[in-house]
C-alpha cells in the first residue's frame, strides 16, 4: 500500500466546527426610548442599548430633578425588577444584575415603561426670628421716644407732644408771665439739670437741638415776629428748604426786665456774698446767644425783637448777639453797683 504524503492544514485554512465556543460578535448599540413615570407626571428617556443601569438611574434623577430612591420595571418575563439609587439588584432578585449591567441585558426595550420614586426632602425647620430683649427702663410708658429731629416741622410737633409739659417748661425758660427776674435767672442756671430716665433724656436733646435751629434762623433771618405788650408769637424756619414754620409763644421782655434778668443771673454766677466782696467777677460764659436760645427762648426772642429795625414789620430782622452784648454791659454795670451798695453795708 502506498501512502500519499499530504501537507497539514494552516489554522487559517481550517473552517470552525459547528460547535466551536467562539464569542459572538457585539451588536452594534441601538436607540432606546423609555417612558418614565414620576411624580411629577410621565416624560422619555433616550438611551442606547449599551447604557449601565447606574448611567439610567442617573438620567432619571437628572430628567426629574430629585434623588431617586428606586427604579423599577417588568422585564421580558413579565417579572418586576426594582434597582436602587446606585443601580445594584436588591437582594433576594431573580436577577444576576449590578450598575454595569446594560439595558439590553436586563430586557429593557424601547416603550418600556419604568416607575420612579423620588426621595422625599424634609423641609428645614423655620428659624426662628431673634426678639430682642427689653430693657428694664424700657417699660410703655416711655416706649415711644423723640429722637432728633431733621428740621421737619412735623417732627418738632411730634417732639413737643411727646415730651408734654417737658417741652412747655423748656420753652418757658423759667419765664412765665409772673416769675420774677431771680425766678427767671435760677431757671436759666440750672435748665440742664433735667429729669432722669429715657424722656429726661430725650428733652435735653431736644432743648439743645432746638437752640441750635433757633440761632440758625434768627442769623439767616427767617424769623416772623407778632409782638403784644406781654408776649411774643414768633414763627420760624431753621433751613430754606423747612416745610412748615415752627411756632412759639413766650413772654415779652422790656428792656428794663431783659437787664435786670441779666443782672440775676450774674449775681448767681458770682456765688455767695463773700465771694462778690472780695472782687470777684461773675461769670459770662453762659450769656451768649446759643446759651440764651437753649436757656430761655423768652429772652432769646426778646433780644431779636427789641433789636429789629422796624418794629412794626413782623419780618424785619433782629441781631441777638448786638443786643444781648448791650444788655450784658448794662447789666454788669448795675451788678457793680449792687456789689459797691453791699460792700458799704459791710462797712
């Protein structure tokens, strides 16, 4: 028998066997729509066949604007999935399935419905407003409090009201019709010593706050004077741009009086009876015109009405501080004389 020499195959000219274990080829990734029902009501997602579960989990919490807590679907068999928020299988699920898996793979096809739960957000708790506490002084009698004012007429009417009797007092100076030029000059001593607590605060700001504005208007001359034998009604305005006039109604002084309340205050100033005999002379310091406006209005307005030069214009403008100079000159002149009168009584 002769044997026929034949050369081997190659693997490449070998055909696979039918049953070869060789992998089949990937199929190419396809379009998948699924229909998503949320709370908020159904929307689509458009994914591919090759997206992980972890990557449709995702999607939905992106499309829903929430965390999702679980998704679930029915697969080919009709048997309900649920994946968690990370996309892993629960435990105890017919399925061999993780994050990586993909839609294919679990059986999910375009038209498939999947229902979303979303994780519900509590609500932070309201914070609550802090209340500030209040202050033992701060009891209702005296919770509603003048502060200064901007020159409106409206809030110097507020002010008045506020401070009541207060504001009348310091307006009166210590002047009223009767108080005689002693009276008159212990008022104007000693007018900063005011009542203790909120208000007693409050009308010394107002007392100073309103001499200011009362010097301001008389140098600008925005001062319109009535004159009566026994009182004054003088309407004013601190700046041009004051919307109402503020009104005052205070006692006259004569010239005689203006001197001999002057006078008093002096003889105060000076102290007790040893003091002025020995020489000492009194104190002036408080004997200007923003002393006088914040002192006694009375004879603030007394001295610009004495010193206007028409006395019959209501508008015609005065000069404080050139009559108060000449009523300090003349009332330092009878102190002297009061001094010389005592010193011979001593004699």
């Amino acid at each position: 028998m002769v044997r026929t020499k034949t050369n081997p195959t190659t693997s490449a000219d070998a055909t696979p066997a039918a049953n070869s274990l060789a992998a089949p080829a990937p199929e190419a990734p396809k379009s998948v729509r699924l229909r998503v029902r949320g709370p908020s009501g159904p929307v689509t997602l458009d994914l591919q066949t090759t997206t992980p579960l972890k990557d449709l989990v995702g999607a939905c919490a992106k499309q829903l604007g929430a965390n999702i807590s679980n998704v679930s679907f029915r697969d080919a068999g009709g048997k309900p999935v649920t994946l968690m928020s990370e996309g892993a299988y629960p435990a105890g699920g017919a399925l061999l399935i993780g994050p990586d898996s993909t839609l294919n793979e679990v059986g999910l096809a375009s038209g498939d419905t999947l229902m979303v739960q979303v994780q519900s957000t509590k609500k932070p708790a309201p914070r609550k407003k802090a209340t500030k506490k209040k202050r033992a002084r701060d009891d209702d009698s005296e919770e509603d409090v003048w502060v200064p004012s901007d020159g409106d007429g409206d809030d110097d009417a507020k002010a008045r009201r506020l401070l009541g009797a207060r504001a009348s007092a310091v307006l009166d100076g210590g002047a009223r019709q009767n108080d005689d030029a002693a009276t008159v000059a212990a008022s104007f001593i000693n007018c900063h010593e005011a009542p203790e607590g909120l208000m007693g605060a409050a009308a010394g700001m107002w007392t100073s706050q309103e001499a200011a504005r009362r010097v301001e208007a008389a140098r600008a001359g925005r001062v319109r004077v009535r004159a009566t034998p026994s009182t004054l009604q003088v309407y004013w305005r601190a700046t041009a741009r004051a919307k109402k006039e503020t009104e005052e109604r205070v006692r006259q002084f004569s010239a005689d009086e203006s001197v001999a309340v002057v006078c008093a205050i002096l003889h105060r100033q000076a102290g007790s009876t040893r003091r002025k005999l020995s020489g000492d002379k009194p104190s002036t310091r408080l004997l200007t015109p923003e002393g006088v406006a914040t002192r006694c209005p009375a004879l603030f307005w007394s001295l610009y009405a004495s010193s206007r030069t028409d006395p019959d214009d209501e508008s015609s403008p005065g000069d404080v501080a050139f009559a108060l100079e000449h009523v300090v000159s003349q009332a330092m002149a009878k102190y002297e004389a009061d001094v010389a009168a005592l010193q011979r009584g001593a004699a």
